[in-house]
C-alpha cells in the first residue's frame, strides 16, 4: 500500500533507514522490523524546508508467533527476572545475554515507552518501586520486558534551557494537530458536497490515500496504523458510510466503508479449538507467574552454601 510523503522520525528505524539510503525508483527489501518483513518501493524523493522526504510504498509480510514460542519467550524473560531479583539486574544482562534500553526522564504522564510502546502496568511498577527493585516479567503485544528503577529525580522545576527544545516541539505539535484537524474537517465538508477522494489528493500533496485496505480491526490499517478511535467508528459503521475526521498516530483521516464481512461461522469452527487452547494456555501462564512471584516474596530463604564449600 501507497505510505505517501514522510520525513526522519515518522517510521520504525529500520524501516527509515532503508527508505532514505536508496535511491529514487529503486526497490528494497525484504527489511526486517518490528511489524514484519517489508518490500519497499522508492517512488521519489524531494527536500522541503531543508527536510529531506520520501514517497513509497511497501508490501508488508507479517510475522505471526505461535503460543508455544509466545510460551518460551514468556519463561526466559521470568527467568531473567528471578535472576535479576538474586543476583542483580546487571548480572542477570550479562548472563541472559539481552539488549538493555535505557529510559531518561520517564514522568507519571507518560503514555509510551521507548521502543516498547504502551504499557500501562510497567509505569505503575515504576512510580511504585525503591530503587534497584526489579519487576517481573511485563508483556503487550509486541514485547516482553523487565525493568528496573536506577534512580528518582527529586521534584521540582527544571532549567529553561533543559526543556526548551521539548517545550518548542511539545508546541509545534500540538499546533499542527490544531491545524490538522480543521484542515481535515474542511476536506470532509467538500467530499460531502461531491468532491472525490482523488481530487483532494491531486491538489494536496500531503495527503495519503490508500485504497481498498481489507483488514480485521485487531491489525493496523495502511498508513493510519490502528487504534481505538478508529475501531470504535468502524465496529458502528455500514457499507458506503464516510467517516471522520478520525484521530490517528499520524494525524486525521477521513474513511469510506466499501464493505463489511459478515461473520464466517465456517471459519470460527475451524480456528475455535486453536483459540481456545492459546487463551487457556496464556491464562494458565498468567495465573502461575503470578502465584508464583507471590510464594518467591513471601518464602523465607537461608544461605547453607558455606556448609557446601561455597564462599
């Protein structure tokens, strides 16, 4: 599907790196990221106020994980975090052998976490902690993860030029969305008067139009991604009906429904018994990790190993 026009900083790392290292016509992949495998086709390339832009679009190829590897995962990050917990979290990196991420600054109003994303139960671990405290394994959709807490700024107000350039982009963002928005609002009154999509896109370059994306709601839809905005206007809507402007990540969007699949009873027959199975066994893993961190709190440990040779 077409992306449109894009700039440094709006896509996943890998994904930027090899849009912007090739060449205008060229085509690239597969390119590995956190969504998938990615084939990516250089349409053009421009410089707008001294920002350089790329125009592509890309053939996603989606990595589905089975429960038993969800499983293996699940245990090797509770196992890091027991090892964390007894020995020290930077014993327990150079052991498991993993990738630590450090996160500067974090706030109670945080919403994400550096290429985490959201997870609302590891910022309540973390404005719950003492420092050097552990947690136990935390997951969401894309990650497994263990934290730790290295240090607490003391309250109080930090120096202008600190946040001055967080400040100017906090602005700078909330002014475009402003100003999205009305311009979104604008472009739905003249496709209510008649206006075909491709009109807007012709005399707006940058506006994105993807065309006939078929999803289920639970996977991002080309270009504007997902969220609960966008699920929440689709899960009402018919067939023919325009909606928006709805709020993305991204932006605004505006989306025509072209057609809505009935529920295929066929299907669910075949996937219910695999369902059922990934629902118990993610369950059954929830309610044993966490029985399990209870009985390690509450159990009574007595070092022996000197009577064993053991310093």
């Amino acid at each position: 599907g077409s992306l449109g026009w894009f700039g440094k900083g709006q896509m996943v790392p890998a994904f930027e790196e090899a849009a912007f290292n090739s060449k205008k016509g060229e085509l690239v992949g597969p390119v590995l990221s956190s969504f998938g495998y990615h084939i990516i086709n250089v349409i053009d390339k421009k410089t707008e106020k001294d920002k350089e832009q790329v125009l592509a679009s890309h053939i996603l190829l989606k990595i589905d994980i089975t429960p038993r590897t969800l499983d293996l995962y699940r245990g090797e990050s509770r196992l890091f975090s027991y090892d964390g917990k007894d020995f020290g979290f930077n014993t327990a990196l150079d052991s498991h052998q993993v990738k630590l991420t450090e996160m500067k600054n974090v706030s109670e109003k945080s919403v994400f976490i550096l290429r985490v994303g959201m997870m609302p139960s590891a910022l309540q671990f973390i404005f719950n902690a003492t420092i050097g405290e552990v947690s136990g394994p935390i997951e969401n959709d894309n990650f497994f993860a263990v934290f730790t807490v290295d240090s607490v700024l003391a309250p109080g107000s930090k120096p202008f030029e600190e946040v001055k350039d967080a400040i100017k982009s906090q602005m700078t963002r909330e002014r475009t969305t402003n100003e999205t928005e009305i311009l979104a609002g604008e472009f739905r009154k003249q496709v209510d008067n008649g206006a075909p999509f491709d009109s807007l896109i012709a005399w707006n370059e940058n506006l994105e139009h993807s065309e006939k994306d078929k999803k289920t709601l639970s996977r991002g839809f080309t270009s504007i991604g997902r969220g609960n905005f966008i699920n929440g206007a689709l899960l009402n809507a018919q067939a023919g009906e325009l909606l928006g402007p709805i709020k993305t990540s991204r932006g605004y969007t505006l989306m025509k429904v072209l057609e809505v699949q009935e529920f295929d009873s066929t299907t669910y027959v075949v996937q219910k018994d695999g369902l059922r199975t990934t629902l118990q066994t993610q369950k059954r893993n929830t309610a044993y990790g966490d029985w399990l961190n209870a009985k390690t709190e509450e159990a009574e440990i007595v070092d022996n190993r000197k009577f064993h040779g053991y310093n």
